[in-house]
C-alpha cells in the first residue's frame, strides 16, 4: 500500500520502508510536496524530505 499526505498527521512516527531510524513526520514540504521528516542522530537534528511512497509507519 503506497502511503499518501491523507494517510499521516504532524507528530506520526514513520520510517523508510528500506529501513533507517524511526522519523517524525513533520507535515508537506511546501516547495516539493514531499514529506518533511526529522530525527536524532547522536544529539544532532536531522531533516529531510521523501516521498511518501518511501514511507511506512513506525511499528
């Protein structure tokens, strides 16, 4: 099931579906429409935009 900006609010936990640490889905990129996503790595703040059709729910 290809996942969709319907299917996820602020606050989700996903993560790839190739697998990686468990992000925080922050909302729509505005320039790109990808899904803004955060994590931590060591103590450092990490953002990035994929495509929801990468994404899954954290389980």
């Amino acid at each position: 099931m290809t996942m969709t900006k319907d299917d996820l609010k602020p606050g989700d936990l996903v993560q790839l579906k190739s697998g990686g640490p468990v992000m925080t889905y922050e909302g729509e990129a505005y320039m790109t429409g990808d899904a803004l996503c955060c994590w931590f790595d060591g103590g450092k703040r990490m953002r990035e935009g994929f495509t929801f059709a990468a994404l899954k729910r954290a389980e």
